[in-house]
C-alpha cells in the first residue's frame, strides 16, 4: 500500500515538474523581446538603444521636439528594441503622466484621414473635437495638440511611432508626415515622431518639404550576431532557471542542453538555420515544435525534433502548392518550365505553352490523356490564379480574343519544380522523365 502511494507520488512530481518546464521554456520562447535581451554582454544594440532612449527622454522631461527613424531589415529587433526604451522609460512615473503615445502603422492607416481620426482615438478627444469643421489637416492637429494643454502649464508631450513609415510617404502630398515633422520642427508643442521602415532609400521617398522638416537622424539596426552567440542565444532559451523548484530535475534538464549545445548534428541543423536568417524570432519559431512535444513520455529533445522542425521552418509553400495540382496543371508548369529556359528571361504565351504541351503528349499518346484545347486553356487561368504564373510588367490585359497570347512569366524555379516532382503522389513515369530532361 504504501508502495503504491510513493509511486503514486513519483509520478505526479514527474508531470508536475515536466508542466512546470513546459510552462518555463513556452513563455520564454513565445514570449516577444528586444534581441538585446536575449544576448549576453554588449551587443550592436546597445548603442542605438541608448541613442533611442535619450531621445524619447528628452522630449519628457525637457520639452524637446524630435524626429527620427530607425533602420533595419525584418526581424533586425526595431519594434522590439523601442518597446524595450518604452518598457523602461514606463518604470518613471513622470514619464508615465508626461507622455503621451500614439501608434500608427501604415498597413493600417492608408489615409491621412484615417490617420488623424485614429490619432483623435488613442489620445482620447474625440469629445473635444465633437463636430467641429476644420479647414486643413494641419488646423485640426494643431487643435489636437493645443487640446493636450494642461491648464495654464505646458503641453503634455506625444510620443508618435509610425510602423512601416514608407507606406506614409505614399499619402496623398505627404500630409500628415509634413505636418508632424513641421510641428517636431517648429516646437509648437512637445512631440517626438519615430518612423520604423524596413527601405534603406526611405528619404528619397520623401517630398523636398518633408525633407526639409526632418531631423534627418537615422538608427541603422543589423543583425550581427557570430554563431557562437546565436549558440549562446540557442541555449540561454533551454536553459531552467536556478529558481525552478525541483533542483535535482533542473540540474538534469540543464545538463542535457549543455549536450545538445555540443552535439555536431544539433550544430549542423542550427548552422542552416543561422546561415539564412540570424534572427532571434526565427530561432524561438525553430524552438517551438521541439518544446510542444516534451512530457513524461518524451523527456529530451531528440536530433529527430529538430530534423523536423527544420523541416517544416524551411518548407518551401510553392513546392507544396504543385503538390495539389493536377497532371495537366502539372505538365503546363513543366512546358513553362522548359519555355523558360530556352528563352532566357523572356516571357511567353499561353499559344507556346499549348504548343510544347501538345509535343509532349503527341510523343507519349499511349501513356499520357490528351486534353482539348479550352480545357488545357482553363488549367492554365487556374494557375493564374494560384500566382503560379504572373502576367509580365508592361503586358496590356487585352481584348477577349488576346488572352492566349498574353506575355507570361512563371514564378517557379527548377529546383522547386523538381522537389513537387519527387513528392508528387502517382506522378506518371512519363512526365517525371519528361522534367528530368530540363
């Protein structure tokens, strides 16, 4: 009986302690952070984020107007990196009853009248504005700001951060951008405005107005991390803290991430991964299906756990497109294919492709079904639409009749057409010796 109880007892601390690292590694891997958070020592960021941090500190507590943008390409950290400033600048209770933050994204506010309604909405004067006609952009901003004043003292600062800035510069005249920045200028009131964009030319973007209103500071944010830091990175996300409640489990736990650190085929598999992208969020990403699988009855994470999880990180979507095409769609993109190769770089027609398909199955009637001329004609619409096919830049929609001679381009390279090939279920033996041919 007692036996029994202390079983009993065993494995409940066991599932006990696997939910608690589930829980531990699942907030730490999903949880979103500043790149500089996750590294050890000094890191690139460190210098723009203290830039970033003297910027935004300076329009709180002195009443200085700024501008600037920070650079860098997807998952270099920009939105993290300036919700990492604001997390901190927050921890300061002035800060926190000084400034205002709006947020605005150019995927979201396509317009400068969507823009300013949204502004009204987050700085929460929407009753003050009530049905007031305005003449321009700039007489109702400059109400909005003149709103913020408090009693007879100055106004209280705005911290403005535009996600996707380069989408703001496609506004008709550049309004809203060329009234920010003229009131950042001017100091007509307190607001600093922080642009995130992915372009490198973003200021070429830029009317010669704006330009001349911007303060032309630029935060450029580059991924430099060596491998032995992504490794460090790898492990610090695997790793139970010392505080974790069963020390005899932790130690084990943290033991066998010191293993996998130094296992060559976990190295091979993380060297892919840092070779295409160094950054941290793809990492956690890679992280997530080995972790979703740790429980009593799978303890460690195996070399097959990351296998798969590469995977399905790197599985190309086109290659897994062809894979639901049909044999006739199939053997168009092979036509296409070989189109594409004897006429380097140029685009061709439905009528060439017909005609290359029609070789084919006149070589092979016995093997392959041959298809009338409008069916072959709606596969190829088909993948049209599938974006498998693309109308080259310049070609004219046409008339009705034209259709069959538009100028085409495929968006599908050989090595992605092979991969489906390989794949595909009950491919002919006839069309997979016809693409080995390319």
């Amino acid at each position: 009986m007692s036996k029994r109880k202390s079983t009993g007892t065993a494995a409940m601390s066991e599932s006990a302690c696997y939910s608690e690292l589930q829980r531990v590694l699942r907030e730490r891997v999903y949880k979103i952070s500043a790149p500089c958070d996750d590294v050890e020592g000094e890191t690139d960021l460190d210098k723009p984020r203290r830039h970033l941090l003297d910027l935004i500190q300076r329009c709180s507590s002195m009443g200085e107007s700024n501008s600037a943008l920070i650079i860098g390409p997807r998952g270099a950290g920009k939105t993290m990196l300036l919700s990492s400033v604001l997390a901190e600048l927050k921890e300061n209770r002035d800060f926190r009853d000084n400034v205002l933050e709006v947020h605005l994204n150019g995927l979201l506010q396509t317009d400068d009248r969507i823009a300013l309604k949204e502004i009204t909405r987050q700085l929460q004067l929407e009753n003050v504005v009530g049905d007031r006609v305005f003449g321009s952009f700039a007489d109702n901003l400059a109400f909005l700001l003149e709103a913020l004043k408090k009693g007879s003292r100055d106004s209280q600062a705005v911290l403005f951060v535009l996600e996707e800035f380069d989408l703001f510069a496609h506004h008709k005249n550049q309004t809203l951008l060329y009234n920010l920045f003229d009131v950042a200028q001017s100091q007509q009131a307190p607001i600093t405005v922080i642009g995130l964009t992915c372009r490198l030319d973003v200021i070429e973007l830029l009317e010669k107005r704006v330009k001349s209103r911007f303060s032309h500071r630029q935060i450029h944010l580059f991924n430099s991390l060596t491998f032995d830091q992504y490794l460090g990175v790898f492990q610090s996300l695997l790793v139970l803290p010392a505080e974790f409640r069963d020390k005899n489990f932790c130690g084990k736990w943290n033991k066998h991430v010191e293993s996998l650190s130094d296992d060559p085929g976990v190295t091979s598999i993380l060297k892919k991964l840092y070779d295409t992208s160094k950054d941290i969020r793809t990492l956690k990403m890679f992280l997530m299906l080995p972790l979703a699988r740790i429980s009593p009855s799978h303890p460690r994470l195996e070399m097959s756990d990351f296998v798969e999880a590469h995977k399905m990180l790197t599985a190309d979507s086109k290659s897994n497109t062809l894979h639901g095409l049909s044999v006739l769609e199939l053997c168009l993109v092979v036509a296409m294919r070989r189109l594409s190769d004897v006429f380097v770089n140029q685009p061709f027609n439905f009528q060439m492709v017909y005609n290359e398909y029609q070789k084919f199955v006149q070589t092979r009637s016995h093997a392959v079904q041959s298809f009338d001329r409008p069916v072959v004609l709606k596969a190829f619409e088909h993948l049209q639409q599938m974006e498998l096919v693309r109308a080259a830049e310049g070609a004219g929609i046409g008339g009705r009749g034209q259709k069959e001679f538009r100028p085409m381009l495929l968006m599908i390279d050989k090595s992605q057409l092979m991969q489906a090939i390989q794949k595909y279920p009950a491919c002919p033996t006839e069309v997979k010796h016809w693409a080995n041919t390319l």
